[in-house]
C-alpha cells in the first residue's frame, strides 16, 4: 500500500505506522483543542488566585483536594455504567456549562471576591480531570509499544495548544478583558470533544490491524467497566506498581508546589492590576509552551523509544533537583522564570508521555478509574499538604535558598522511584506480549 503525502511528512517527525495515521491526528487535534481551552483559563486561574491573596494560597488548594474528593465517585459512578464514547463527552460538555456560568457571575460582577476563590479551585479540579480522561483514552486506545513511538508527538498536540492558549490571553487580556476569554475556552473545549468523537471512529477503523495484536479489542469500549466507583482506591493499595506511580505524582507535586508559591509570591510584587497579571501569566507559559514543542516534535517519541519510559520520567526530578540547587544558590526572580520554564517543558515534554506509558501495561480498568483516583486526588491532595508545608516553612523562618537546598533529597528518591517503575512497565509489557503470542 503507497504512503500518503501525509504520511511520508509524519514519517519525519515521528515513527507513525501504516494505519495508525487517521487516529494520530485526531489524537492530536483532540489534545490541541483541550490544552488550548484550558491554557485560555489558566492565566485568569492564577490571577484570580492573586486576586484572593497569596496567603490564602493554601486554601484555595485545601478546598481544591476536598472538591476532587467529591467529584471522584461521581465520576467513577459514570465510568462504571456508561461506555466510553458517551462518558467523555458528558464530561467535557458538562465543563464547558460551568465556564458559562462563570462567564455570566464575572461580566456581571456577581460577588467576584468569592467567584474568584471558586473559580480557582474550579478549574483546578478540570484540568485534572479533562487532561486524566484524554491520557486514560490514549492509554486504553494504543498499546505499550505504540505509546512509547506516539505519545510524544500526541503530547506535542497539546504543546501546539499550550502555546495558541497563553498567545490568546495574552494579546486578548487587556483588549477585552479576562472573563470574555472564559467564551474562547469554552468553544475549544466543545472543539475537544468532536476531535474525540472522530477518534472513535478513527479507532474502530484500525483495531483488527493495530489494537487487536497488542491490547483488548476496542469493542470493550461499548460497554461500562462495571464494578464500584471506589474500585480505583482498592486497586492502588493492592498493586505496588500503581502505588509507586501515585508516589511519583505526590512527589511532582510536593515539587511543584513549593516552585508555584514562590512564583505567586514573586508577581504579586510586580503590579496590582488583574488584567497585567494575566498576561504575565499568559507570557510565562507561552514561553514554556514554544520549549515543550520544539522538544516534543524533535527529541521525545525517539528518546522514550531509545531509553525507556524510567529514564525519561526520571528526567524531570533531574531538572528539579538541579533548579532547586540553583536558586539556593541564587534565589532571585530570573532564576525562578527560567527554572519554571525548564521543569513544565521538562514535563510536558518527555517526562509526562512517559509517565503515561506506565498505564498501557495495566488493566483496561485501571486505566480509567486507578489513574483517575491517582491524577486527581493524589495529586490536588499532594497540592493541598504540601501547600501548607511550604506556608510552615515560610512562617517558621525558613529562606527561600533554604528550603529549595531541602528539597534536593526529594528528587534524587523520586528519580530512582521513576528508573524503578521503569524497569517493572518493560517487564510488565514483555510479560504481555509472551502471552498474547501464545493465545
């Protein structure tokens, strides 16, 4: 069969197969359209976080995790009784009819004080949640040794979109205000879920020649899981593996979140003014979105194919370890930018496509509701106690170069933890492949 024009430019940039091509692009645009969404949001979530006072930070974060853990046995509810093509789309939809609504309280001034504060924990929880459920699908939908030739180039989609988002806000901010960019995100967001519509399709289209040798045919998506909505917390404290995954996202997030107070702390400095804050925001991750593409397109897919999904987790722990030393070193705001800009493209880049082949070696329920419990609450739970760590430290005295120095430690254990779930994902999908060769 010839190769398509199409075909032949993917070929250069990423190791794309004889049929996997239809769904790679929507796999692509689908991602490009959510990241797009919520990367029009996030400048107006950390504003409006500012907005609330940086020491209420912590929270803003505590109620976060609380909402998570309401909203995960509805959720788990909806995997359990409602087939995938019908559950994702509810989702997003259900998302999109929240950012109206707060479109309307904010171009109407309905008490904005408190709008804000629930708009910051709000659009914490959808991030999570809408990026959980599109890495879930791409877990279910392509096997071990597909995620790790294509995930990077389908991260480099929500990369393209990471980078039209800030672009949007930050030239749209000040022009016409930050709640009408709430109407922008809300059309990518519905964008999102007709690009998940056609990968369906897309998907049914290849899975004798692609899916059927390598993972459950993808009939198994016409039906619910079953089972209990708490069957992802069972399944993490049965299974090390999974556990071990749930402590390389809690020490992301103790990571994180001792660099975005330090952050928050910074630009609240610089200006009072909600609509120059956003667009500072907006500018910082229209700088890490430029760095995560070049890298995506360029290094990833052959990197994870080269060395594993273990080394390339472990790459980002490497980055924050050698960023925390730094500003203890140098604990002044360039340092910051620069360290901010090389752990998220760090991230988005390689570190996450590889965290996310972890999940095509585990249970087709796993992958949506374990992953799930793991995405969400243990990381917007990481977020909340290490925030008020972090606030603790501060309180007690402790400089910025000092805690950075304390947190080095952290990211040595959590860099031989991602080698270690590296070596078991190999084993796990050798294991499966000896097993599938002799059905």
């Amino acid at each position: 069969m010839s190769e398509s024009p199409i075909d032949k430019f993917l070929a250069r940039v990423v190791a794309v197969k004889p049929g996997e091509t239809r769904a790679l692009l929507w796999s692509f645009a689908y991602f490009f359209c959510l990241l797009a969404g919520y990367y029009v949001l996030r400048p107006v979530r950390d504003e409006m976080g500012l907005a609330s006072g940086v020491k209420n930070l912590p929270w803003l974060f505590t109620a976060t995790f609380f909402v998570m853990l309401a909203v995960v046995p509805i959720y788990g509810a909806l995997v359990a009784r409602l087939p995938r093509q019908r559950f994702i789309p509810l989702v997003y939809h259900f998302f999109a009819a929240n950012i109206i609504i707060f479109w309307v309280l904010l171009t109407r001034g309905i008490e904005l004080t408190i709008t804000a504060q629930v708009f910051f924990v709000w659009i914490s929880v959808f991030n999570l949640f809408a990026v959980s459920v599109f890495w879930s699908f791409m877990a279910d939908l392509y096997g071990s040794e597909q995620g790790k030739r294509l995930f990077g180039f389908i991260a480099a989609g929500g990369s393209a979109g990471a980078l039209l988002g800030p672009l949007i806000a930050a030239s749209l901010a000040v022009p016409i205000g930050r709640a009408n960019l709430l109407i922008i995100a809300a059309l990518l967001l519905e964008a999102a879920v007709f690009c998940a519509m056609q990968l369906e399709s897309a998907a049914a289209a290849f899975k004798a020649e692609q899916i059927a040798a390598q993972k459950p045919k993808v009939d198994a998506a016409v039906g619910g899981l079953g089972g209990s909505w708490m069957a992802g917390i069972v399944m993490i404290v049965r299974s090390p593996y999974l556990a071990g995954i749930a402590l390389w996202v809690a020490m992301l997030s103790l990571a994180g979140t001792f660099l975005y107070f330090q952050q928050a702390n910074i630009v609240a400095a610089l200006t009072d003014d909600p609509n120059k804050r956003t667009a500072i925001f907006a500018q910082i991750d229209l700088a890490v979105s430029v760095l995560t593409i070049i890298v995506q397109f360029l290094a990833t897919g052959r990197l994870i194919k080269r060395f594993g999904a273990g080394p390339a987790a472990a790459f980002l722990p490497l980055i924050f370890a050698i960023g925390f030393i730094a500003l203890w070193a140098t604990p002044m705001l360039w340092v910051v930018i620069a360290f901010q800009a090389a752990q998220r493209a760090a991230n988005f880049a390689i570190s996450n496509p590889a965290r996310e082949v972890l999940f095509t070696v585990v249970d087709r329920e796993e992958k949506y509701k374990a992953k799930n419990v793991i995405d969400n609450v243990v990381f917007r739970g990481s977020d909340a106690l290490f925030g008020w760590v972090f606030t603790l430290l501060r309180g007690a005295g402790l400089e910025l170069g000092a805690i950075s120095l304390a947190t080095v430690p952290v990211t040595a254990a959590w860099l031989a933890l991602a080698l270690a779930l590296g070596r078991t994902q190999e084993a796990r999908a050798v294991a499966s492949a000896a097993s599938q060769d002799k059905q």
